[in-house]
C-alpha cells in the first residue's frame, strides 16, 4: 500500500515524530572524524562552503548539521514534501529545484543566497534520482558561480538501517553505532573552467567521494553494493 504525504498535517507529523526518534538515536552513537579540521573551518568557523555529499547520507547529515542553517535543494516532487518540511523543522532553507524540473531556478536561489550573506548551501551530488554515486554538474556549477569553497562530506557506521530497494541506498544510523565521517579538502572552482575543464572538476568530485565513501565503509565493515559496483567499474 502506497501512502499519500499530500496532507500538510500528517507531513507535518511525520516529519516531528521522524526527528524525535532519530535525535534519540542518535544521542546514542559515538563519532569519529577523518579530517576534522576541515570541517571545524569550513561548517563551523565562519566560512562559505558548498557542501558535497551523496544522497546516501543526506538523513544523518541533515540531523546534524541542520542547526547550521544551510540552504538545501530539494526536489519540487510531491515526495520532495515531505522532506522539504522535515528539512525546515531542523533548520534547513529550503530551495525546490530538479535537474528536470525547475533545476537551473533551485541552483540560482543556492547561488543568491551564498552571494547575499548565506554561509552554508548543499545538494546531492548524484540526486535527484541518480545513478547512485555518479555526480551531476549542479554542486560544481553552484560553487563556482558563488565563488566560495567546495568541501567533499561522507559518513559511513558500524551498525545502520540501509534502504536496501532504494536506488541510492539510504542509510541511517543503528543505535549505539559508530559512525565515521570524512572530510576532503575544500577547494575553488575556477571561474574560467568551461567544457572539458568543467567537466575534470565535476569527475573529480565524483571520484574524491567515492574514495572517501569507500574508506569510511571499510572502516566500519559496512557492505553497499553501489560502492562495489562503482569501486570495480572505477578501479578506485
């Protein structure tokens, strides 16, 4: 059975009781960084960064670092709803947008609001619906045209709930987990880079997040068969 989110009161619900029980678990969970300095000037110092991040990990990360205020594109979808409202409860600016579907508009609002005294934007590298692990142009293109830094984020832990049907494989952390999260260093996109160059740097990204996510979740002991799938397609 298919549940519609198209009542704002039960989104609104959901939204609550989903960041309750996840807070509490989270509470629970032990974390270590890989590269934390990366993150203590960039997400917490006072710089302006894009975060780059796969849509595996979008759930834990929202949790954390919502109370940041980052501005997040998000699918203008009647599924995009219920996250949308989930990501306003903690925190998150809200921007509707879609590589089909009102995409270039999302980018821009990411783009102003970095420009306009915003600290913090963020998209899914390979969203809205994939391939998995497979980046898109949007987050190099956001970060060049604003001219602020761009930092690879992804996490990995010991015990998770992972959305094993789902194209991207969402996972969320077990109670009493370990958690690891790894930062890459951040780094400029140059406002000349067009075609082939452009192009080098949105591969880059890719291939720096797929290194990372392997590591973390080999660290962890943590089994996604996208990460396999892309470690011997890459030879990463």
């Amino acid at each position: 059975m298919k549940i519609k989110f198209s009542n704002r009161y039960l989104r609104c619900l959901l939204s609550f009781t989903a960041i309750v029980v996840l807070r509490a678990i989270l509470t629970t969970c032990k974390v270590r960084y890989i590269n934390k300095e990366y993150v203590d000037e960039y997400l917490f110092g006072d710089k302006k960064v894009v975060i780059s991040t796969w849509h595996r990990c979008t759930i834990y990360f929202m949790i954390k670092y919502g109370y940041l205020h980052p501005m997040a594109l998000l699918s203008p979808s009647k599924d995009g709803d219920l996250l949308a409202d989930f990501s306003k409860k903690l925190g998150f600016v809200v921007a509707r947008g879609s590589s089909s579907r009102g995409g270039k508009q999302g980018s821009e609002q990411l783009v102003d609001f970095l420009n306009t005294g915003g600290r913090i934007a963020t998209t899914v590298a390979d969203g809205p619906q994939g391939p998995a692990l497979r980046a898109k142009p949007g987050l190099v293109r956001i970060a060049q045209k604003s001219g602020v830094h761009l930092i690879p984020l992804v996490w990995s832990a010991t015990r998770v709930w992972m959305f094993a049907k789902a194209w991207d494989r969402t996972i969320i952390p077990k109670p009493f987990s370990r958690i690891v999260i790894s930062a890459s260093k951040p780094y400029l996109i140059p406002k000349s880079a067009e075609g082939e160059e452009f192009d080098a740097y949105v591969k880059d990204m890719e291939r720096t997040l797929n290194v990372m996510t392997k590591q973390v979740d080999e660290m962890v002991g943590h089994h996604d068969p996208n990460v396999e799938r892309i470690v011997q397609e890459d030879g990463l």
